[in-house]
C-alpha cells in the first residue's frame, strides 16, 4: 500500500513537473499498437474463434458483380483491439474488388464480437490483426 501512494505520488510529481496532465499521460501510454508477436497473450474473441468465423461468415452475401464475373479469393481485413476488447479501425490489406472488399469489412463490423484483449507484461494492450475473409464460388 505504501510502495502503490509512493509511486502514485513520484509520477504525479514528474508528470506535472514536465506539464502533463492525467489524461494527456494516459493517452500517451495507450497510443502504442502492438503486433501479435509483440505481446504475451494474444486476444481472443469471446466464444472462440470458430465462433468468430461462423458469425462473420453469415453476415456477408456474395456481391452480385463478383457473383456475375466469377471472382473467387480471400481478402485479407486488419483491425485493432483495444484494451476493452472493442473492435475498431478495420481496413482492407489486400483485396480482390468487384464488392467483396466492402462485403468483408462490413460483415466483420456488425459480427459485434467482444474479445478479450491481448496482454503485455500483465497489462492489456491494443494490438492489431489480421484475418482473412474467403469467397468461394459453391
């Protein structure tokens, strides 16, 4: 308890000293987005991850044109996790167009899936992801 009020209070001092404040110092702290090879425990979606691909893969329709053409592939989405376990900032990595890009990263948004976020040094991180979303022509 008072190892915890001690540094408590030395980080205040140094924190104010330099002019920050408690907000701008957690920001700080909390900018940095981890690699998967970069953190101890990888986070995990709430359910598994077969859950996870099973939710995410009813959600997405086969676009129309890529349907029409016959375009088959994978499309590769990255996105961060954050310390709460919250999904966010999910973008294409590589794509195959004709929709599927657009399909992929709306269905992997609306799965809603919360996840139990990755680990560095017994402190939860954000990390960043990747997962691929696969087109198949039946």
């Amino acid at each position: 308890m008072y190892r915890t009020i001690l540094t408590t209070l030395l980080f205040t001092i140094i924190f104010a000293s330099r002019g920050y404040s408690f907000n701008e110092w957690e920001m700080i702290q909390t900018d940095t987005v981890y690699s998967l090879k970069d953190v101890d425990n990888e986070p995990e979606p709430e359910g598994g991850i077969e859950a996870l691909y099973s939710k995410w893969n009813s959600l997405g329709t086969y676009p129309k044109e890529a349907r029409r053409k016959g375009i088959e592939g994978r499309v590769l989405i990255s996105f961060i996790i954050d310390e709460a376990g919250r999904m966010s900032d999910a973008k294409v990595e590589e794509g195959i167009g004709h929709g599927c890009d657009e399909v992929a990263v709306e269905a992997l948004l609306k799965t809603g899936v919360k996840w139990i976020p990755a680990m560095k040094d017994n402190v939860k991180v954000k990390v960043r992801m990747v997962a691929p979303f696969v087109f198949r022509l039946k």
